[in-house]
C-alpha cells in the first residue's frame, strides 16, 4: 500500500482506502461549500429562480466547492456557431468539460447538453457537467461502437436538496473536484461503472475465481464432496441458465 495511504471511515461506517494527504481536506471543503450555499439554493427553489441566477450560485459551487479558480480554470468562451455554453472547465489550456446551466425548477435530462456535446466534440473532450443548482449530473462521451459519434454516458448524479443522500451526494461529488480530476479518480469512478454493465459483469461471472468460489458454496450447501466435471457443470449452468446469451461472446455461447 502507498505510504500516504491508509483506511479511513466513512460517514456510514464503512472503510475505505483513501489517500489522506490530500482527499480529507476536499471532502470537507465540499461539505462546507454544501452547508454554505444550502440558504441561498432554498432561496432559488423558493422563487424558482431563472438560469441567470442559477448561473451564479453554479459559480460559486463550483469555485468554492470543486477549487475550480473563476480566473484560471473557468471559462464562457466556448461556443459552436451562434451557441455557447455557460461555462467551461479548462486543465492544461485545454477544453475539459462544459458546463450546462439550467434554471434552478427545470428538469433535468440528455437532451439539455445538445449544445455542450458539439463543444466537446470539436475541442476533443469526453466530459459534461449538467446542472440546475439542486441537481448535479456528470456525463462521459462514450465513442459509439462504429466510432461515428458519442454517446452520453451518466456518471454523477447528484441531489442537493435529498437529505437522505447527503454522504452519497458528497461522495459522487469529491469525484468532480479540481484535485479528484487530477488525481484520475473521475476516470476510475468512470471505469468502475463501465465494469458494472451487464456484458462485462457476465465476463467476470464466468472467470475461473468465480466459478470456483460457486462451486465451493455448493458443495458446502448440498454436502456433495464434489465428482469430475463439476467445475464445467456450474459454467455451463451459468452460460446457459444465468447469463443472458446476448451478452456472451460467440465463441463462448458456442460451448453451449
């Protein structure tokens, strides 16, 4: 393990390995910003506010909370033909993700990042931040299997106003700050939900750990000692009866 690192309690009193020099801190920067603006986001709600001065407690969010420097890391410059979005985040001079603002009452789905996805695409970024103050949701440009366009991808979803998600919300949030990006803990929390998806969950049903550690809580169960063949009895139960056989390989449907 990394010298830095160490286990740390979460809120819920679960653990987790976290490196403490620099991740303690943003979480609780982020719990302060979220107390902090909780007043004036009621304030917004209760006058469901219009995008303008949304755009201004989005802005303070996310300098205060996330350390993105309104003057550095922050930019409205962006924009495709006569659109523009409301906000940019730039690392390196580079274009990282735009950010869609909406009214603080306006629902929320894929079809508000019209705009913010032409701006990542002719600048080459993957990310896009959506948000109308309350709720907060992260996309990941997914190139499409033709390799034609992209696709988004919800990765944070967060709601501010949700009591009962307050660590969940500050959780999914710490991924979106200035220092988790640069630590390639967003990526990380992206590649862990592309590992959760069906087909590759399926991969790892099949794998040689798993069936294995099947095939023991089986015989524990039923008493059976165990005869030849049984570790090849539980994959093929699990390829012909569990998984789903579009989510299996050719190859692999044709040991059925």
């Amino acid at each position: 393990m990394d010298a830095e690192a160490t286990q740390v309690m979460t809120r819920t009193g679960e653990f987790t390995t976290s490196t403490v020099s620099w991740e303690v801190p943003v979480r609780s920067r982020i719990a302060a910003a979220i107390d902090r603006l909780s007043g004036p986001l009621d304030e917004l709600v209760e006058r469901e506010a219009n995008e303008g001065d949304t755009r201004m407690l989005v802005a303070d969010f996310l300098s205060v909370g996330m350390n993105y420097s309104k003057y550095q890391d922050l930019t409205t410059q962006f924009r495709t033909g006569s659109e523009s979005v409301d906000y940019a985040i730039v690392r390196e001079g580079e274009l990282f993700a735009p950010v869609e603002v909406k009214g603080i009452a306006q629902d929320l789905d894929v079809r508000n990042i019209q705009t913010a996805r032409k701006v990542a695409a002719e600048h080459g970024a993957e990310w896009i931040v959506l948000t109308n103050g309350r709720h907060w949701k992260a996309y990941h440009l997914r190139p499409d299997e033709d390799g034609e366009g992209h696709r988004a991808v919800p990765v944070v979803e967060v709601d501010l106003l949700d009591a009962d998600a307050y660590d969940r919300n500050l959780d999914a949030l710490f991924h979106l700050t200035h220092e988790a990006v640069e630590h390639g803990r967003l990526d990380a929390l992206r590649r862990w939900n592309e590992a959760l998806e069906a087909a590759p969950l399926a991969e790892i049903v099949r794998s040689e750990a798993v069936v294995e550690a099947i095939r023991a809580g089986l015989r524990e169960t039923t008493g059976h000692p165990g005869h030849t063949g049984d570790t090849e009895q539980v994959l093929r139960a699990l390829t012909g009866q569990v998984i789903a056989g579009g989510l299996l390989r050719d190859d692999e449907a044709d040991e059925e």
